[in-house]
C-alpha cells in the first residue's frame, strides 16, 4: 500500500468511531482492552460483506462503510443487545485515500449514532471485502431469540420490508424506477436503518425475534423453525411503502416484500396476552411495526391471501443453493 499500514490505521480508523469510557486500550496495541459490565452478558456477533456478493463493487464508499457496521447492528438489535465495540477487517485492493475517507466516514457516522467505540481490527491487501465483529450487552436471561415463539403469537414486523430489494435492483440496473422514488428506494439499500432501540424495547414484550437480511418469508421461516411452529403469513397485511407501490405496483411490491433481502428489519413474535402492553408502551404508530401474521402449530411457512395459500418459488436468497 502507498500510505503505510500503520499511517493508515492511525489516519482513519484511531478515532473512526464514538469515545467510551469502558475501553481502556483501543486502537494501536496488540489487543483491545475493554471493561464488561459487571453483571451484564456479552452478546457477540459477525458479519462478512464481499464486493460483488454483498453489494455491487461500484456502490459508495460511506455506504459501505455504513453497511458493514449496520448490518452488524441488526443482529444485535434481533438479540434486543445494546452494542458497545466493533471490530473492523478489512482487505483492500489498494489504499486509496478518497476511497479511505468516505468508508471512514460512513461507518464512524453510524458508530457515533450508537455509541460503539471501534476498538481494532486488521487491514490487509486484496479483494475488497469488509468484515465486523460487534459486541455489546444485555442483563442476563433477557436476550431475544429465534426460539421462544409458541403457536397462537401474533407475528410483526418493522418498517417496509422490500424497498431495499428495489433499491438494489435500481443499483443493478434491472430496475427502472420512475425519478420521483428511485433515490428514497436506492437509499434504503445503500443505508439502511437498523432497528437497535426498537430491539432493546422488545425485551419483555417479544417471544421470539430474528432480522431480516434475506428475505421476510424465509427469514419467517428460520424463527418458526427454531421455535418448533410454523406460521402463516397475510399477503395483503404486507406493510409497504407509497414509494414501493408506486415503482412496482402494490401485488409485485408485496412479492418483493417477502423474498427480497437486505432489509434489517426486524421480525418478532409477541403473546397476544403481552399485545396490550405492547401497543402502550411501543405504539406502533411511533416504532413503525405492523403485524402481518400469526405463528400456528401446523410446521411450514405459508402465505395466505383472500383465504387461499399462495405459493413462492424463491423465500429468500441462497448463498450455496
Ligand atoms: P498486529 O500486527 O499486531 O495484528 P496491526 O498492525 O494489524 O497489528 O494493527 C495495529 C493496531 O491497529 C491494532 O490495535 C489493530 O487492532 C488496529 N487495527 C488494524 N486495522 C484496523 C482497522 N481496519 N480498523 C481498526 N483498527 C485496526
Ligand atoms: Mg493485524
């Protein structure tokens, strides 16, 4: 690399991400040293990012840098956790330094939002690829999991799954939306919001939770299966965007919604005798959730739609299918 290794760890990644006080050596030595919440349990999680399987290669580089640690946030926020450290790998074909400042940038943007301290990493030479560990808190037995959704719960989800699937056909070029809504859905794959407040809020309240990063029906599927249900899902209960509907019309925006990926949003289930509650202390006008289902004790994910099932040939995207 033309700058130094270690010019440019110190240059762009030192101070790349929010100060706390709970790190006592970051950035610069062998290791982090990082000071655990007594009490409280370590939620650990990693996510990988390759240029041209994750994103296209030509994407901005603040958005992945945003990407990296967001989608990293989201399975943090799946865990109702809190994150606190990251940890960044990153290989690169080259050191450049524009490149450097906008990936910095977007990822230290997000990590201030959050309040998570990047604490190391490593950088090393060769085919872009970008790779976080994140680790954070939660108190103890209070962790969301994929697991505890029993049949009869009440199935929800966050935001407007499908707009990122969109936003990304639009990046591709297989997608031609009309102007008025191509940024906001090219916006909403580029940087997506990961849902870490609505998460931690959960606590309590959800059964079962998972994040949606390969598509709403499979991603469905994965938390029926570890909770030993299934579900089924209304088409038409969908929540999807004016923008969505208006780039694709509102059956294909639904479609999309339930097997396209990249998301992050989260997926939860809640016992009807904790929805009062729920809708109190979390309205769903303000968290933007919407509940699209119910979990049953009949295995399999089925999407019904007028009182019909309705059958998906794709429920989400298969690395080594
Ligand atoms: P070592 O050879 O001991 O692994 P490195 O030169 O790889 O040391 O890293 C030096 C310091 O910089 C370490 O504290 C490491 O955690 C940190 N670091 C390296 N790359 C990054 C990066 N991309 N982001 C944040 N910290 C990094
Ligand atoms: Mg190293």
């Amino acid at each position: 690399m033309t700058l130094s290794e270690s010019d440019l760890i110190a240059r762009f990644f030192r101070n790349c991400g929010a100060q706390r006080r709970d790190v006592t050596l970051g950035v610069g030595d062998d290791a982090a040293l990082l000071e655990c919440t007594p009490g409280a349990q370590l939620v650990a999680t990693t996510d990988t990012l390759v240029a041209g399987v994750h994103f296209p290669p030509a994407v901005p580089a603040a958005a992945i840098g945003h990407r990296a640690l967001a989608v990293n946030l989201s399975d943090l926020a799946a865990m109702g956790a809190r994150p606190a450290w990251a940890l960044l790998a990153l290989t690169l074909p080259e050191a450049e330094e524009q490149w450097l400042t906008e990936f910095a940038a977007g990822f230290g943007r997000l990590a201030r939002a959050h309040e998570v301290a990047l604490v190391g990493g490593d950088t090393t030479r060769g085919p872009l690829t970008v790779t976080v560990q994140l680790l954070g808190h939660v108190p103890p037995g209070r962790a969301l999991t994929r697991s505890g959704g029993r049949p009869g719960d009440l199935l929800y989800v966050s935001g407007s799954p499908g707009d990122a699937g969109a936003g990304l056909a639009i990046e591709q070029g297989r997608l031609a939306a009309p102007a008025a809504v191509a940024p906001y859905l090219r916006e909403r794959f580029l940087l997506p919001t990961p849902r870490v407040a609505l998460g931690e809020r959960l606590r309590g309240y959800a059964r079962a939770c998972i994040d949606v990063s390969d598509g709403l029906l499979g991603d469905a599927a994965k938390l029926a299966s570890a909770s030993g249900v299934g579900l089924e899902i209304s088409f038409a209960d969908l929540p999807v965007s004016r923008e969505l509907v208006q780039a694709l019309g509102g059956d294909a925006a639904r479609e999309l919604a339930l097997t396209a990926g990249d998301d992050y949003e989260l997926l939860f289930a809640v016992d009807p005798a904790r929805v009062a509650g729920l809708e109190r202390e979390l309205p769903a006008s303000q968290w933007n959730y919407h509940q699209i289902g119910v979990l049953r004790a009949a295995p399999g994910a089925v999407v019904t739609r007028g009182g019909t099932v309705m059958e998906f040939s794709h429920s989400g995207y298969q690395h080594f299918a």
